[in-house]
C-alpha cells in the first residue's frame, strides 16, 4: 500500500479526535483516562490553519473507520496554541510556550504531540517534550536548530530551510537567474535561509547585488525598494530576482504589492512559507506571476496515493487541500504506522522505531516517504520548485534527495540529487 501502512497497521488503531480549550480535563468514553493513550494536536486557533486540522482530522476519520482490535483505541485531542501577543518580547512567547508544553506533557498516558507552527514555539515546547520521553512530530517548524540540539524525541516533518536554499539556488542556476537582491527576515530562521541561499548560489555563479535584512536599515518596505530604483550601484534591470527568506504573511503580500507598484516586476524566489494563508485570494493571479517556491508535497501528483487524498478532502471539506493539509494527514498517519512497528503504544518504543523506519520499514505519505536520521531530521526526499505563470501555480523542477541529502537511505549512500527541469510553458 503507498502508505507504507497496510492493512494490519490501521486495524490496530482507531483515533477519535475532540476540540477542546487548552486547559480542558477529559475522560473519553469506553475506557477510564488512564488506559487510553493520547495523541495531541497542536496549532494556532486561526483560520490560516484550518487545513492543517483538517488533514489530521481526515487521517484520523480514516484509521477510526478502519476498526480497532477489542477494547484498544488510541484517543487524540486538539489543543488551541496559547495566542502571542504581537508586541510581546521573544522571553514571552517562550515562557508561555514551555509552560503550556508542560501542561501537555503531564497528561496521563501521553503518547505523542504533533503541531506548533513558529520554529520559536517547535524549539521551546521540544525541549520540554524532549524531557519529558514524549516523541514530538514537529509539522511546520523548518528551522535547522530544532534537530540539531541532539534531543531524541524531536522528528522535523519537513526539510529545513537550509534545503529549501540549496535547492533554490540549484533552481535559479538551471532557470539563468544569476543576479539576485537577498532580503531575511530579522530572525534566526531568515538569517538562516539567506545565508546558504547565498553560499549556494554564489558557488553557481551567482551575483548579490544587495543583501539586507527586512526593516532594518530602511523603516519601510517603500523606503527599502526606492533605494535599489535609486542607487548608483547597479540598476533594476540588473536584477534577475529577489530572494525572500521571510515568513511574516502581511509583510510578504506588502513587499509584492509595493514591488509590482514601482515597476519591479522580477521574479520572487522563496520558501513554503510565502503560501501561508491565502496570500494568492488577497493579491490575485497577477500578481503573484513569478512567485517561485520550494515544497515537499505536489498535489496529487507526489505520490499515487495522494490523488486519493485530495479527491477525499474536496469531498469531506470542499477545499483543496495545501502543503499542511498534507502534512497534518501524514502526521497521523506516521504516528499510527510507528505504533504498529514498535508493538505497542509506548512512547519510548515509537521514537526508536521512527528513527529505524528507513531501514526497517519505510513509510511512505501524500507527502512522499517520512523516514528520520539519528538526528530526527527526515531524510532522502525530493523536493519541488513551483512558479506561478500568473494563472496557477506550476511544477517547474523536481531535485531528488534533498532532504539531509548527507544521510545514507536504507544503509545506502544517495546520489548527489538529480534535477529535472518540467518544460517551459
């Protein structure tokens, strides 16, 4: 089965999930609390993140409709993200974080936590988690640092931002994009993604015409374009593109519409995280012409059993599902096939046996195969290139192995990633 799941594995489990408020007790019925392991759902209470509930929500529906084996169920609930203040300082939103971490992670029979969306949250609530002996599945966060502080029960869903560099800058040197403007967002994971994009793209060839971090020099996004129309150093047409590391939504969508306002119409290159919410509805087709992306998950198209997956979620929610959709789905779906190579639900069992996948039995999402090195990183996936013509988004490359491409699959050493290049439309 392109799960990786077959039948044996969803019939041992059966997840029911419930919303409910963060600091809410429950006894779920058919069998007292402590007898029922749990599985809790993180994520912010908005309605950008709706999709990402409704993938696990799905995957869950999917393994309940399955049966269960005698009294057995594995109970999961939903946690509403503790809500950040925008002004609050970083000290803040980590104190809240770990404190409502340890609130989960006191739950009885605690199985695993999957969620958080910031890599500032998935870093604070992971050390926690990580003390605690409970496997955290972290969906969104890409940052390089959350598996890099050697926790063992950390799992990083998605490659990190470093990938997502090398990648594009592979990318730009196969499309002739050589002269770029390079604008981070001021934190750790901006700063991150511009600097291997640079490394990687100047190792191509390629020229930085500019590179600064976004508010810092000039107070205004405004202010920051002027200057490259006015400076003396090279001019606009110069510039091949602009690279983007930055996961602010409302500063994103204002960067592309003051760009295309003063005739700045260049391709923007960046991660996933510029689809975040529904930045292509707020702009409009036009101008989200040249937006170029990196991401793990193509539609249906990434793997046969995913065009099951998206007819499934049209059907139940009449939306299309987006990369966290997928991830949510796939999260639950991981978690379950864990369950099932370890023997039993314990926890300490399912991070040894999530971190043996790969040699032992490998699982295989929507998302393309879900397999961890000793490090919790997910290894050994392609990863895609997407550009919007102006009308959609489409597939424009595929680079193979692009995941913590350093670490051998199934005891066998990967290939340097071979890159195809869809034609040109």
């Amino acid at each position: 089965m392109a799960f990786g799941l077959g039948a044996l594995a969803i019939s041992l489990l059966a997840i029911r999930l419930l919303i409910i408020p963060p600091s809410s007790r429950i006894v779920l019925p058919g069998k007292s609390a402590p007898s029922i392991p749990n599985v809790v759902l993180v994520y912010p209470p908005i309605p950008d993140n709706t999709l990402f509930r409704h993938g696990a929500e799905l995957a869950a529906a999917e393994v309940q409709a399955a049966g269960g084996i005698g009294d057995f169920r594995l109970h999961s609930e939903m946690v509403a993200q503790d809500a950040a203040d925008p002004n609050a300082r970083l000290e803040t939103l980590v104190a809240q974080t770990m404190t409502q971490a340890a609130d989960i992670a006191k739950q009885e029979n605690l199985l695993a936590v999957i969620g958080y969306v910031s890599a500032d949250r998935a870093m604070s609530a992971s050390s926690v988690y990580d003390r605690a002996g409970v496997p955290y599945l972290a969906t969104h966060a890409k940052s390089t640092v959350l598996t890099s502080l050697g926790f063992q029960q950390v799992f990083a869903l998605q490659c990190n931002y470093a990938d997502d560099a090398k990648v594009l800058a592979r990318y730009a040197r196969r499309a002739g994009l050589k002269r770029f403007v390079v604008l981070s967002e001021n934190n750790n994971s901006g700063q991150a993604l511009s600097r291997t994009f640079i490394r990687s793209a100047s190792e191509r060839g390629a020229t930085i015409l500019y590179n600064a971090e976004l508010g810092t020099h000039f107070p205004t996004t405004e202010r920051l374009l002027l200057y490259l129309l006015d400076n003396k150093s090279f001019s606009a047409n110069d510039i091949d593109a602009f690279f983007v590391a930055s996961n602010d939504y409302e500063a994103n969508i204002d960067l592309i519409t003051r760009a295309h306002s003063l005739g700045l119409n260049v391709p923007i290159m960046g991660s996933a995280g510029f689809l975040a919410g529904d930045i292509e509805k707020r702009l409009g087709p036009a101008l989200m012409k040249g937006l170029t992306v990196t991401s793990t998950y193509a539609g249906a198209a990434t793997e046969p059993a995913a065009a099951a997956f998206v007819g499934s979620f049209e059907s139940t929610y009449g939306r299309q599902p987006d990369l966290y959709s997928a991830i949510g789905y796939d999260a639950v779906k991981l978690l379950a096939h864990a369950v099932t190579v370890a023997g039993k639900a314990d926890r300490h069992l399912i991070s040894d046996a999530l971190r043996g996948l790969r040699f032992r039995s490998p699982f295989v999402g929507v998302t393309g195969a879900m397999n961890f090195d000793n490090l919790g990183r997910i290894t050994n996936r392609p990863m895609f290139v997407f550009r919007h013509d102006g009308v959609a988004f489409r597939k424009v490359a595929t680079f193979e192995h692009s995941c913590a491409d350093d670490t051998p699959a199934n005891g066998q050493v990967p290939g340097p990633g071979n890159e195809r290049m869809e034609p040109m439309p």
